[in-house]
C-alpha cells in the first residue's frame, strides 16, 4: 500500500463504489468491499477496482476449515489482496488458513487478516457468552492463536494497537473504527447512528502502531469524498 488508508466502501450499487473509488484513489491505498456490494455484484467488482488499487474483501469467513479456505482462493482470484477471516474460527482452522495465504503469495502478494474482536463491541455488549472477560483480554487470546497458527495480519481497535504492537512487532495491524477529529463539523451529512463503539482518530491510531487504517463514513458519506479523502491523507503527512 502507498498511503494507509483503505477506503470501506459501504454503498448500494457499482456505479457509486467505482465512482467513490475514482475520485479518492490519489489519496488513499486501497479500497474495502463487503458482502453489501460482492453479494450483488460478484467477482466482477472486485477485479474493477483492483485495477486502482489493492482490494481487501472484508467478508469475515467464520466456517469449516476447508470452506474458509475455498472462500480465500476465491478472494484471491477475483484479484483481492487483503481478505478476512474470523480468527475466532480456532487455531486449527488459522493453521490451513496461513498455508493458503503463503501458497497464493507465490503468484501475487496476499495477507489473510484475522478479525479479533468487532469494533461495535465494548464491554456493555458484548454477547452473553463472552462476558467472562474483557474485550481487550478476548483480543489478546484470539491474537494469539492468529500468530500461533502463522499468521501475522490483525483486524483491531484502535485502542489495542498499542498493546499489540508492543507484543507482536511485526504484526500487520489494521484498525476500522476510525474518526477523523473535525467529523463533528460535518456530521450533518454523516448517519446519526454509529455503530462503532471503539474509535480514534487517523494520527492517533497510526501513532499507535496501526500499518492501515479502514475509513468509510467520513468519506464516502460526506457531499464531496475526494474532498474528504484528501483531507484526512494531508493529517497523516
């Protein structure tokens, strides 16, 4: 990537995903899709916009370990170079998964990352079955079976970037749950229901130790986001 800035490009039809994905691509270093926009428009979109830059297909596989690793091959053919997986999946299953990230790096760069916990939790809600510990230490624990199966890619808050970091070095952390410090002026034009409950902004999440950080609201909801994309790359130079 040459700027760490994935654009999350949460929108409803192809034609505003490529156009978002036209006017930000000088600023930022890659572009995020999930099944909102794979489940209508296949393969097909994700091979469009690698031809700007590199896609990361956020669809959090969570299945059976050959299933998981079906979907990974599929990612990787349409031309994505970031995919992810749930790292809650175990340890046997991010075993076959760090063995099909290293096979399919041999033809084309490609980073499995392993989601630790979503950035909508906090410790207020998190499922029932989870409460018997804290977020950050149920982040730690699925770390660590993402490096112990030999994977060194993390989905994170930003709040436990700096943890990470400190214990895993080399570790490829990517952080949503970002909020640049202006939105506040603009948050007219931003959904007055945000689901992300662990956030910080750019500078402080890259200062942090983040390698990427993923941004959809604050771009692709504002009236003009080539505006706001370059707005947030000037605070990261």
């Amino acid at each position: 990537m040459k700027r760490p800035v994935f654009v999350a490009l949460d929108v409803d039809d192809d034609r505003s995903a490529i156009k978002i994905a036209s006017e930000t691509a000088p600023f930022v270093g890659g572009f995020k899709i999930g099944p909102r926009l794979i489940l209508r428009y296949g393969s097909e979109l994700i091979g469009k916009l690698a031809r700007s830059a590199p896609v990361f297909v956020d669809c959090k596989f969570h299945d059976i370990p050959s299933t998981v690793v079906s979907a990974l091959e599929a990612a990787h053919s349409a031309g994505a170079s970031f995919a992810t997986v749930h790292a809650s999946n175990g340890v046997e299953c991010l075993r076959e998964v760090a063995r099909i990230e290293k096979e399919l790096s041999k033809s084309r760069a490609f980073r499995v990352l392993a989601v630790t916990v979503l950035t909508s939790f906090n410790e207020s809600n998190l499922p029932g079955n989870w409460r018997t510990d804290t977020v950050k230490n149920h982040v730690f624990k699925l770390a660590d079976l993402a490096m112990e199966a030999g994977l060194s890619g993390l989905v994170c808050s930003p709040l436990e970037v700096a943890a990470l970091r400190a214990k895993f070095g080399h570790a490829f952390l990517v952080t949503p749950g970002i909020r640049p410090a202006n939105e506040s002026k603009a948050s007219t034009a931003l959904p007055k229901s945000d689901d992300q409950a662990r956030t910080m902004t750019p500078s402080q999440a890259l200062q942090a130790g983040a390698n990427a950080l993923v941004i959809g609201r604050p771009i692709v909801s504002m009236p003009n986001p080539r505006d706001a994309a370059e707005r947030i790359a000037k605070t990261l130079t």
